[in-house]
C-alpha cells in the first residue's frame, strides 16, 4: 500500500518517537538479551526478528525505507502506543514489559 509524504513524515516521527534507544544501545541489547551462559548469538543473528528489523530501520535513511520497513514501524509504533502511558514513563515497574518494549527499542526507564 503507497504511502504519501504527509503520512511518511508523520510514521517517521512516531517511529522515532517511540524507539528511545541508538541503534547502538539497541544492537548491544539485542545480544545480551540472547547470551546465556555458554553461547553468545552472532551479532546479525541476535534478538528477535521485529528487534532485527528495528535495527536495521534506526540505520536507514527516509528514502531508502521499503514497504515491510514501513509495516514493522506500523507495529513497533502500536505496540509502544498501546502498552505504555507515554505522560507516566518512566514509571515501568514492570521488567517482563521493559524487556519486551527494549527488544523494539523502547526503554521506558529512558528519559
């Protein structure tokens, strides 16, 4: 489905928004999120595939975003919306949710 300029600006700052962390910060979670004990993922393999994908996103520049990019910030935006009080961060309590949101690139203890 094309996307018009008004609604690409609008779903690129929601996007960013929403995704609080650097792509650095969120690689860097992406792996120790998947390291256990005895085995550390490949960098390029570690986390889940929307955190990948997010990642991926945090590097690209507007122009070059293709449709299922602009799908996972459709998502990543939703589901940030939907599970936290933007007005109330940084008050997680909740660490299963804080860790769930940061493998999207959302830490909502950030300020």
């Amino acid at each position: 489905m094309p996307i018009d300029a008004l609604e690409l600006d609008a779903l690129w700052e929601d996007f960013h928004r929403v995704v609080n962390m650097t792509s650095q910060e969120l690689a860097a979670w992406l792996r120790v999120r998947d390291a256990d004990e005895t085995a550390e993922a490949l960098p390029e393999e570690a986390g889940t595939p929307t955190g990948r994908h997010v990642l991926t996103i945090l590097q690209k520049r507007r122009i070059d975003l293709t449709e299922d990019d602009l799908r996972v910030m459709r998502e990543v935006v939703d589901t940030v919306d939907d599970r936290t009080d933007m007005a109330d961060e940084p008050a997680a309590e909740d660490t299963g949710l804080r860790r769930r949101l940061m493998t999207i690139g959302h830490d909502p203890l950030k300020p």
